[in-house]
C-alpha cells in the first residue's frame, strides 16, 4: 500500500532545483525546496549539456528538454580543440565524441544558469518553495528526519536530498565531520568569465570562430592557459572563458584571485593575435577552481547528497551540470517507482551504487584532462598527434552511456532490494 513520502531537498541551484520538479510529478512525493538565500538565483559561467545529458534531460519528461528550449540554450554541432601555442599552433586537434556515426547528433547545448533555473521553477507551486533556509543541524530518530534552519524554523520530512553544492552541510551530516573527503581541494586553476555581444565578439576574433550558422564551441590550449569560447542566449551573446595554472595557490585555501592586465598580457604574449586581444579585453576578477574529493558514500539512512555537493568537479570536461541532470534522472525514477518511506530508503542506496562510480570517474578524468588541455601533462605536452590519440578518447565514456540502461539498471537493482 503506498503512503505519501516526505521529500525535502536542501539547495536551490540547478541540481536541487531540477530533481524538485522532476519529483512534482508524483503524487505519492510530498516535496519540498529549501534555498538559504532570500532568492532562488543562480551564477557563474554558463553550462554545458552535453549529448548523454541532454538524453538524460529527455527521459525526465517533454517539460525538462522544453525548459532548456525556453532558457535560450543554443545547440552545438561540436567542439573544436586547438593547440594556440608551440611548433602547431593554430592546428585542430579535433572534435571530442565526433565520429561518423555522430555527426548528426547534438553534441553540447550551452545555457545560462540563471535562465535555466528560471524555466524550471517557473510554474512550481510557490507553497512548496522556500527561502532564506539556512540547513544549520539534521536529527533523524523515530524514522523522521527534523531539519532545523538558522531562522529559528523546523522541517519533518521522510528523506532528505542535499544539493547544497560544494560547501554542503548535508555532506557534513553524510560523511561526518572528520571525514578526510569532507571538504574540497583546490586544484591551482583561476578561470575567468566574460560576455560579448555578438557582433563585438566577432569583431575580436572573426566571424569563422563565432557564427550561429555553425554554432560550436572552440578551445585553445595553451602552454599552462586555456581559453573556451561559446555561443548564449540564442547567439546573442559569446562566452569567453581565460583560465591558467598557478602552482602556488595548489590544495590553498584560496577561492579568489585578481589578474591584472599586465599578468594576462605576459600569460598570453605567445598565444595568436587575435585571442590576445579577446583576452586583453575580458581583464576580470578570477575565481579558483575546485573540486571534491572521492566520497566513500553518498547516502547516509534517509539521507543523501547530489550534485556538487556529492561530486564537484573542475570543469575540463563539461560534465559538473551533466551530472546533476543524471542524478536527477536516477533520483527521481527511483523515488518515483517506491511506495513508502522505509523502500525510498533503500532506493537511495541503489542510487549510491549506480552513481557514485561513475561521478567520481569523471571528477578524476576532469582533473587529468585539465593537465592535458592547459599544456601541463608532461607526456603530452603540446604533441599534436599525442593530443590527437590521447585527448579525444577521454570524452567517450562521459557521452556514449546508454542513459535508458542507466535507469533500468538501477531500477532492476531496487526491485532486488525489495
């Protein structure tokens, strides 16, 4: 006999934000969001969704793909990697997940994270939202969980989801407070963000690189540096993102930095004129990139954690959004298909199994990546060919998963459980 289960999710990003409106769709699923800040919002860079997102995002329901419609995202036909410094500067590497029998399929769509979040939480019902909801302790007895917030304010609710992303205070609750995975690292890489009009972009680096004809995104890889540029906004806008290795601020405490433009010119001095001078004109404060390390678990009883909360990852790989779309995928079909709290317990333990292995094999090829696409591994170095053969293949596992024998294996994996 099936009883309404009382679902609380901790964050108001993306990944809490998707899973909350995946969850609306069951009745059983009495479901909640709470969001510390006064307003559900959403910054930095824009997102990537990749194609086994995007397979993800459509198996969530027609609504999911139609909020990325709606938010501007633009579809890419691929990614161009080039090398921007050394004896073959200027020569593409090639196209990750581009192969003959992919050449017609979408392989990233790129949206601004605001306007995502915007779509998704657009028609919720507004008793169900929650903000300025501080998660300050979590007490579970009685098979209840009581969540107490910063304001004075209580919550009881059957299974609790932390999406509270990389500081969480649900991970504390999960792995305790003297787990050595708790907290994440710096990986000594500053990236910074920047916004062009269209015509102004093109102006800076030629109508080739940025045309919505041919929407793409293009990476350069440089001798420790880096620059990503894409298409927002249905092509009214152009991303820059300038990042670069500083070897001191590695596993620092350090979240922020400022780049002067004396330091970007001498950075990027060998690179080809015209990104110098998209560089030089993106000058920004720069922002530390992180990650976390490999969890021993993601769920604790009646509790879990998605997300960056679970798995923050650098950004190499264009997976940190893509992973949260799957989470939400394996999340909401597992808690979609359990009729009562103790089954919703059990299903969170079949999303630990299906998930966790595969999300920290992708923070742990990110960070391998972003060694090979800032110049810094030292068996690839700037080696065109050795790029060639052994760059491209790191993409494959990441976007050719079967995403409908992602779910069913975990929903196999439950039925066993019950």
């Amino acid at each position: 006999m099936s009883s309404t289960i009382r679902v609380a999710i901790s964050g108001g990003g993306l990944a809490g934000a998707s899973l909350f409106r995946a969850l609306l769709d069951f009745v059983h699923l009495d479901v909640h969001i709470f969001e510390s800040a006064p307003t559900f919002r959403e910054a930095g860079i824009a997102i990537g969704f990749t194609r086994n997102a995007q397979a993800a995002l459509e198996l969530l329901g027609p609504w999911a793909p139609q909020c990325l419609e709606r938010a501007g995202a633009v579809p890419m036909l691929g990614a161009h990697i080039l090398l921007a410094q050394g004896p073959n500067s200027g020569s593409m590497v090639g196209e990750p997940g581009q192969t003959a029998e992919s050449d017609r399929k979408r392989i990233t769509s790129i949206v601004q994270r605001s306007a995502f979040l915007h779509e998704l939480l657009a028609n919720a019902p507004q008793e169900r939202l929650h903000t300025s909801k501080k998660l300050n302790d979590i007490h579970y007895d009685d098979d209840s969980l009581t969540l107490h917030f910063e304001d004075g304010t209580t919550h009881q609710c059957d299974i609790l989801i932390g999406a509270d992303g990389i500081h969480s205070t649900v991970r504390r609750y999960v792995l305790g407070k003297n787990d050595a995975a708790l907290l994440p690292r710096n990986t000594g890489c500053w990236a910074v963000m920047a916004l062009k009009p269209y015509t102004e972009a093109q102006a800076s680096i030629g109508d080739g690189p940025v045309n919505i004809e041919d929407a793409r995104e293009y990476i350069w890889i440089g001798d420790g540096t880096y620059v990503i540029h894409n298409l927002l906004d249905q092509g009214r806008q152009v991303q820059f993102v300038i990042a670069a290795y500083d070897k001191e601020a590695e596993s620092s405490d350090r979240w922020y930095r400022s780049v002067s433009s004396e330091e970007m010119e001498n950075l990027y001095q060998d690179w080809p004129p015209f990104l110098r001078k998209a560089v030089k004109e993106s000058e920004q404060p720069a922002i530390y990139l992180w990650e976390h390390p490999p969890a021993r678990t993601y769920v604790s009883g009646p509790v879990c954690i998605m997300g960056d909360a679970a798995h923050a990852t650098s950004p190499w790989q264009a997976s940190g959004g893509g992973m949260s779309i799957e989470d939400t995928m394996i999340l909401s079909a597992l808690l979609g298909s359990v009729k009562t709290p103790t089954e919703a317990r059990k299903a969170l333990d079949v999303y630990d199994k299906i998930r966790r292995p595969r999300t920290q094999r992708i923070v742990e090829s990110s960070r391998g990546t972003g060694e090979i696409m800032t110049g810094r591994n030292p068996e690839f170095g700037l080696d065109l060919e050795k790029m060639r053969t052994g760059l491209l293949p790191r993409w494959d596992f990441i976007l050719d998963l079967d995403m409908v024998g992602h779910r069913d294996e975990a929903l196999k994996m439950l039925r066993k459980e019950e």
